[in-house]
C-alpha cells in the first residue's frame, strides 16, 4: 500500500497531535495544584488506607520476646 506524501504527513500529524494532547493534561492538573490555594489546612483523604490503618494497634514487643540477642 503506497500513500502521497502529504497523506502520511497528516497521518503523522495526527498521531503527535493526539499524544500531545493526551500528555497535556497531567501536566495542566500538577500546574493546578501547584498554584492553587494551599492555605487550607484540611488533611488529605487516601480513600481506604486512611480507613484501614486507623483500626490497627501498634503493639510494642515484650522484653521476653526481643528478637535481638544481646
């Protein structure tokens, strides 16, 4: 199969048009955020692992049971 010049040109056009604007947009939310309000002092919400991880104890080890050996 053998295309013009210019149709491969725009083809080619295409496909980097296509991926520039797939790769502008994380780009435009970190600019976002890194100029947005900071001055609130709200804690971030990590969805699940913040909901998990408050229902753990942290338990201390007892002295009879010291993995390290002195």
């Amino acid at each position: 199969m053998h295309l013009e010049i210019q149709t491969q040109d725009w083809i080619v056009y295409g496909i980097v048009s296509l991926t520039a604007i797939r790769l502008f947009f994380p780009l435009f939310s970190v600019v976002r955020e890194l100029t947005g309000n900071t001055s609130d002092s709200s804690d971030e919400n990590f969805g699940c692992y913040a909901q998990a991880c408050k229902g753990c104890e942290v338990k201390t080890p007892s002295k009879g049971n010291d993995p390290i050996l002195h």
